[in-house]
C-alpha cells in the first residue's frame, strides 16, 4: 500500500479530528490478531458463505492521517491480512 499517496488523499478529503472506517478480511481462526489490534475501535464482523474468512470492520475517531496510516501499518504485519 502506498502510504504516502494515502496520507495526501486523506489530509485532501478529511477534516481532522473524523471518523474513519477501516475494512479487513482474514481467516476466521487468525481474526483475534485483528480484533485485539483494533481494540479500542468499534468493531463489526461478518463471517464469510463457508465461514473461512471474517471481514472486520472498525470505526474510530482519529485525528490526523498519520494515525490512519499507523493502523494500516500494524495491520499490514499480521500475515494474510486483506485491507479493503
């Protein structure tokens, strides 16, 4: 993921301090490495037809695109994690 072309979109459309939704697929038994990163997120899930992947979604306030980027770089290191 390019972050720096992120960070410049996000400081162009979003007026800090925002809430921003973060979007993640994983494998159903690895979703805990996701949801414990994301604690202090509001947290949705929704398992997948086979149940062999969950999508989570997250809310939080932020207040800057630094730490939007700081999120997607936490999650980027849990290994088979899709970012949506």
């Amino acid at each position: 993921m390019d972050f720096t072309k992120l960070k410049s979109l996000l400081d162009d459309q979003v007026s800090w301090p925002d809430y921003y939704d973060f979007k993640f697929v994983t494998k159903t038994d690895h979703k805990h490495r996701v949801i414990d990163l994301l604690s202090e997120h509001k947290i949705s899930e929704k398992l997948s037809k086979n149940g062999k992947y969950t999508s989570i979604t997250s809310r939080k306030i932020l207040n800057s695109s630094d730490e939007v980027v700081e999120v997607y770089m936490e999650v980027s290191q849990i290994e088979g994690v899709i970012t949506l």
